[in-house]
C-alpha cells in the first residue's frame, strides 16, 4: 500500500549498558517492534555510542551486508580473515558475512566516545565468500547534492552490495535543496542523521523532521529536502534506485 510514514527518533529503541548506547530503528536482538520489522532489504539501522576501551568483543555473522558509517571517533575492526582495520569519520566499511565470518569492533580510543551507524542489508546471495572493503569518502562531494557511498554496480567509487538498493547522503546548509524522484514501484526510507530537514511533496504538507527522525516511503513522488538549522545530513536508502538530483 502506498503510504508517507513519519518515524521518530524518540521512538526507536533503545539499549543502555554500562560500555553502549544503542537506538534501534527497527526489531534487532532483543528489541521487537511489530511495526518496524526491517524496510525491504534494510534489516537493521542502528545508532551506537561506545565507551572509551570497549567495544563488542569477537563474534559471528552470517548471510549479511553489514555496513558501519562512523560519526565521530573510530573503530578498530578485525575479523577471522586476517584483516585489521581502522574506520574513521569519512570512511565506510563494508562485511560481507556470506557463508561466515568472525569479528571484533572496539572503540579505537581509550579517552572518546565512538558514535557510528550500522547497517544490515539482507543480500540476494546466501553463503557468499566472506570479505571485508573499506572506502573514503570526501564529505564535502554530499554537501548540497547526494553523495553515493552504496549501489549494486559500485558506481562513481561506491561500495557494492549483493542487493538493489543504493545507500546517499546528503549534507545541507541554509539554501540548499536535495531532490529526489521516486518513480513507481520504488521506495525510499530517509534518515535524518543530524540536524533538522523540511521535506516537501505533492501529496503532504511539508514535513519537519529532526535528527534520528525517518521518513519511509513507498509511493511515488517527488521530494525536495531542505534544512531549518545551520547543518544537516541525511541518509537515503533507495529500493530500486531512484533518480536523484541536488542543487
């Protein structure tokens, strides 16, 4: 059914430990929301802060596109591959856990919090040869236009994903407008990850969103995204690609 569905940060759920504070946007371990069962392919969209020192100790996945998007400190990551790997503000790393792979992933610092998002994709391939893949990506090409940082095809520099969806972002100051066409039989699902956007539609009044506040969308249309504060960056996750314009 086709539907413009408003989901608030406040809403999320929430893990608090003694090394980590996690907001869940959707049903993830021990959190349930009948509701927020994953968004097609997107399974799991986490925001985490770790204490200094710690982190989640060595673990396994299996069958998952699991991408991490630090938004500030760093991650020291290693894995049963041998790899061994620092992600910074800037980077994304991406795990293939395919058929199945071991890891870790501390704060990288003994005195900062790290803050970073997690993403599980369910891929169309199960038991894929596992592998790790990391890129940099220069933040000031996202200001005022959409940035690719994930696609299936791996275009202009991104990461790949065994699935069709196509991770942007976006940063916007004062003016600028970010623009996105969904065509029919598409659906996006924007993430607000900082700062407060405008987003404006044919068919809605405008709709104001504030960090860690969503906005899925499974109808066609056009949106235009601006900001109402000094700054703000989003993230849109497209199911099939969409097309995208920024001005």
């Amino acid at each position: 059914m086709a539907s413009l569905d408003i989901r608030r940060g406040a809403d999320r759920g929430t893990l608090k430990l003694d090394w980590l504070y996690a907001r869940f946007s959707f049903s993830f371990g021990d959190y349930h929301d009948p509701d927020r069962n994953g968004f097609g392919p997107l399974v799991a969209l986490n925001e985490d802060v770790i204490q200094p020192g710690t982190g989640f100790a060595m673990h396994q996945h299996r069958d998952m596109e699991i991408f991490i998007i630090p938004l500030s400190g760093a991650i020291e990551h290693r894995d049963s591959l041998g790899s061994h790997a620092y992600v910074y503000p800037g980077d994304v790393q991406k795990m293939t856990a395919g058929s199945g792979i071991w890891h870790s992933q501390m704060n990288a610092s003994m005195t900062e919090e790290d803050h970073h998002l997690q993403v599980w994709v369910r891929p169309r391939t199960r038991g894929a040869t596992p592998a790790v893949d990391q890129r940099r990506f220069d933040r000031g090409q996202r200001t005022g236009r959409w940035q690719a940082l994930v696609t299936p095809d791996g275009r202009g520099g991104s990461l790949t994903v065994d699935q069709d969806v196509s991770i942007l972002a976006g940063i916007l100051l004062p003016g600028h407008v970010l623009e996105m066409a969904v065509p029919a039989s598409s659906s996006a699902y924007l993430h607000v990850v900082q700062g407060s956007i405008r987003v404006e539609t044919a068919r809605s009044m405008p709709l104001a969103l504030e960090g860690g506040d969503a906005l899925a969308m499974t109808m066609s249309g056009q949106l235009q995204l601006s900001t109402t504060s000094p700054d703000a960056e989003v993230l849109a996750f497209v199911f099939p690609s969409a097309s995208i314009a920024g001005s």
